[in-house]
C-alpha cells in the first residue's frame, strides 16, 4: 500500500530535505570513521596470511635441504667404504688391468666423496640463508600481528561506540523520509549517490553554490530566496536552498567558504 504523505509547501519540503541530509551526513562521517578500519584489518590480515605462507615455505625448504644432506651423508659414507674396499682389493689382484681397474674405481669413488662434501657445504650455506630469511620474516610477522591487534581492538571500539548512534540517526532519517513525497525523495537520493561529498542538497555560500562552489545568479539567487519552487545547481545539480531554511545566517554563509 502507498505511504500516504501530507502535502507540504516548498519550503517545508526544502526543510526536511536539509534535515534529512544533515541526519545522513552524520550517518556517511560514521560510516567513514569505521569504514577505513575494516579495509586496514583485512589488508593486514591479507599481508599476516602472506608472510605466514612464507614462512611455511622456508620452512619446507630447510626441511628439504636436511633431508639432501643427509642423503649426500649417506652417499659420501657408501663411497668412502667403496674406496677403503677397493684399496684393499688391490692387494690380492693378480694382473696391472685389474690394479688399474680398481684405481680408477678409487679415483671415482673420491670424487663422489668430493662431489657429496661439497653439496653438503651448499646446502649447509643455504639452510643459513633461509633461517636468516625465517628470523626476518617471522619479525616482520610479529610486528604486523600486534599492529592488527590495536587495529582490530579500535575496530571493536568505534563499532561499539557508533552502532547506537547510526542506528538512532537512521531511524530519524527513515521517519523524516516518511514525509517527503516519493519522487522529491527519490531524486534526493539520486543526486546524493551521484555527488562526491553525499550532498543533495546545499545552501548558496557567498553568492555560490554551496557544493560545486560555481557562481549563482543573482536572479537565480532570488528565487531561490522566494521558496516558490525547488531549484537545482545548473552545474552539478544539487538542490539549492538560502542560507535561512538551513538556519545559517547570511553573515556566516558570506564567511564560509
């Protein structure tokens, strides 16, 4: 069923638009004070979840470095026993082929041990590196985790502290829109949504309008002044009202801007 709305003069309208506005202008500074805060949480939660991630990978790295140089332990142990076995064998060979064959084995053999001691030193060197990296990262990783904490516990606060307040100033806004007829309302809102300071409706500063600044008319000034009709902005379309409907004195409108 249609919400039945009583017919209202120009000026009452022009009014209750600028006390709705003043109402919503409040809401949209609570909704700014609180809404910079989630987007800061959940940056640091995004860069906490990242450095934990690397975190985990160094970790799998130094892990798998471990478990190479133990591997390489045990390839440099079987040739280091393949070299004492063939140096012993070449006391019983019978023939200088077979010498030369276990010679060769021997020299082979070495080279492996060469070959295993010095992955071993890499791997050693790069286990270093990475818990360097891991003791960095895990810094980095505690100051932005206590840094979120403060974040999330001033979070906690304001959503606290405005809740009460935003809800009280939207029931106030949903009662004064109750009286505001359909479609004055419904292009209040348009132009608010399209405005970048969320202002609908402003009132003339110093010969000028009030949200884009531009000079108005003095004719234009007048009949804004004779609350006959709602006049917009030319230039950026916000609702015009003097500065008396927004109960500023003119002294104060000549001074504002």
């Amino acid at each position: 069923m249609a919400r039945q709305v009583k017919e209202l003069t120009v000026e009452e309208k022009l009014k209750l638009l600028y006390k709705l506005q003043t109402i919503l202008s409040e809401v949209d500074r609570i909704k700014t004070l609180r809404g910079e805060l989630p987007l800061e949480v959940q940056d640091l939660e995004d860069e906490i979840a990242g450095l934990q991630t690397r975190v985990s990978k160094y970790t799998d790295d130094v892990e798998a470095a471990n478990t190479e140089i133990n591997n390489q332990i045990q390839a440099r142990d079987k040739a280091a026993e393949m070299v004492e076995k063939y140096t012993n064998d070449q006391d019983n060979v019978r023939n200088n082929r077979e010498y030369e064959y276990l010679t060769k084995e021997i020299e082979y053999q070495k080279l492996n041990i060469e070959f295993a001691e010095k992955k071993q030193n890499e791997l050693a060197r790069k286990i270093e590196t990475l818990n360097a990296e891991i003791a960095k990262v895990q810094e980095a990783l505690e100051d932005r985790t206590h840094v979120l904490d403060e974040k999330k516990e001033e979070l906690t606060e304001i959503v606290s502290e405005t809740r009460q307040d935003e809800e009280k100033l939207r029931e106030q806004a949903k009662k004064l829109e109750n009286k505001i007829e359909p479609r004055l309302l419904t292009a209040f809102k348009r132009i608010r949504k399209n405005a970048r300071n969320g202002l609908g409706i402003v009132y003339v500063q110093r010969n000028a309008c009030g949200g884009c600044f531009n000079r108005i008319p003095p004719q234009r000034q007048m009949e804004i002044k004779m609350h006959k009709k709602v006049i917009v902005c030319e230039y950026c379309g916000r609702i015009l009202i003097d500065p008396a409907l927004a109960g500023v004195s003119e002294a104060a409108a000549q001074n504002k801007l």
